[in-house]
C-alpha cells in the first residue's frame, strides 16, 4: 500500500463556534499544497530602484479573500446578537435573534475585520483532529490507560 493513494488534499467539517450556541461553520482543511498554492498566487513581484532586485510582497486582501474562499464554505446560526463579539456593529433597527445569511463577501468581511474569529478559524482549519473520521470497531486504549 502506498501513502500517496491514503492521502486526501482537503476535507470538510462543521464546527460550532465556542460561545455562540448554534453558530456553526463549514470549513475546510487545505493541505499544505494547497495552502503553499494559494499563498503564490496572493505574491506579487516589485522592482526595487534602489537596491535592483525584484522583491516579493504578500497582497494582504487578496489573501484573505482567496484564504476565506478556500476555507470557509458555509455557515448557520449566526445571529446578528453574535456579530457584536467578533465586531463593532448598529443592530439599532434589526432584530438580534435574526440570522445572517452565508455569502462569501460576509465571510471575507468576517474574517478580514475580526482578528479573534480570524484566528479562530486559523486554529480550526489546522487542527487535524476536527477532520479526522470516526474509527469503526471497538475503542482502543493507548497504553496505561484503561477505556470505559
């Protein structure tokens, strides 16, 4: 067998934000190629004058945006209520238990001006374990410990 017909380039999963009850997301897992891939189109080459080299500069909003397309692929349950831990927003004159819907321009929006959900979904999409399938058979205990 080899490892090469085991591997999958991305994955998909739900995850419930921690603190807004209902509020779930549909993320993806870029395997590193895909995340190097991305990174490459979001790079532009300049000509320094002074120093004559050619110089490499990361296009911060094109990043989140191509960064937030590839990853965030859904949400439900976002309510409005919500909104005010990740930004500073005027629900004045809208209902707080109504939902945003998903698009990808919120997401992007999200993201970009949210620092604490920015790195939520940073610890999320990297973390192997919310896109690992559940095992099949009979639990099996790592060594000294016993399973109940």
């Amino acid at each position: 067998m080899e490892l090469k017909s085991l591997m999958v380039d991305t994955k998909e999963t739900w995850v419930e934000f921690p603190g807004c009850n209902g509020f779930e997301v549909k993320v993806v897992n870029l395997a590193r190629k895909e995340l190097m891939a991305l990174r490459k189109r979001c790079i532009t080459t300049k000509f320094d004058r002074k120093t004559r080299q050619p110089i490499e500069e990361l296009d911060d909003e094109k990043f989140i945006s191509e960064f937030t397309r590839a990853t965030i692929k859904d949400w439900k349950g976002l309510k409005l209520k919500y909104l005010e831990q990740f930004i500073l927003v005027d629900l004045t004159k809208q209902d707080p238990e109504s939902v945003l819907e998903y698009t990808e321009d919120n997401a992007e929006l999200l993201v970009s001006n949210s620092g604490d959900f920015d790195t939520w979904l940073n610890e999320v999409i990297f973390d192997l374990d919310n896109f690992r399938s559940p095992t099949k058979g009979p639990a099996v205990a790592a060594p000294g410990k016993v399973v109940q």
